[in-house]
C-alpha cells in the first residue's frame, strides 16, 4: 500500500505541466529572482538616527501670548521675579526671545506682577479660605 502511494505522488509531482514550467525557455531567460529570507534587508532610512532636538514650545506647537500669564509665570522665579535663562528653561533662542518680549508685555499690561512676594513671606499660613466661608454668602 505505501510503495504504491509513493509511487503515485511521485507520479502526480512530475506532471509534464511541472516539467514545462521549468524547462521553458521563457524562465531561462528572465533574471534568476532571488528571494532568501537570510538575505539583508535594505532600509529606506536608517532607523538609528536621532531625531532634530526640539525644545519645549516648539514640539508642542504651544504659542507664547502676553494675555496667558499662568504659562508666562512658569518660565519667572518666584523669588527673584526674573526669567530663567535658556539653560534652565531648555527654550530655544528663538523661543526665549518670544518669552521674554512676551513676559515684558504681560507685565506692562498687567497680567503679571512687576514686584514679587518677599521669600520670607512665602509659607505664610493662609487666614481664611475663600471658596469655604464661615457664613453662607450670595456673592461666593
Ligand atoms: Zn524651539
């Protein structure tokens, strides 16, 4: 029974169709397509190189405006009142500039505070609580 089988698979596997495929004078001529999977791929780009440095506002798309002084405070020292440098900041020259014309801005319009809170006065324990008064009010 196994001889027999064999046999016939063999038969079925040389088929004069098979024999045409790769005797034919057409496959001969075409270039020999290689197709190994051990063979290195070629990559488009190199997927090791770093990516341009951007700093903060840049890679964030956010934009520097006089009127949002809770972003300007960020880059100002509580103690001092003046603007981190660009090392502390990370900013690029471009950005800091737009900072500090922009934290000039704020503070002659007078979003920002031109003077700053004494560090002494700084942990100061709070008197009361504004959003929590003692007697129920309409303008809260
Ligand atoms: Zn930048």
């Amino acid at each position: 029974m196994l001889k027999s089988a064999s046999t016939l698979a063999r038969k079925v596997l040389i088929t004069p169709q098979a024999y045409r495929w790769c005797s034919s004078s057409k496959v001969s001529q075409a270039p020999p397509v290689v197709c190994s999977e051990d063979e290195p791929v070629k990559l488009e780009n190199n997927p090791y190189t770093k990516e341009p440095r951007k700093c903060l506002l840049c890679s964030t798309g956010i934009e520097l405006d006089y009127k949002n002084a809770r972003l300007l405070q960020q880059f100002v020292s509580t103690f001092s009142g003046r603007v981190y440098d660009r090392h502390i900041t990370g900013l690029c020259d471009e950005q800091q500039k737009k900072l500090i014309k922009a934290i000039a801005k704020s503070r002659r319009v007078g979003f920002m505070p031109i003077f700053v809170k004494d560090p002494k006065y700084a942990r100061d324990p709070k008197l009361f609580d504004p959003l929590k008064p003692l007697r129920p009010h309409s303008f809260a």
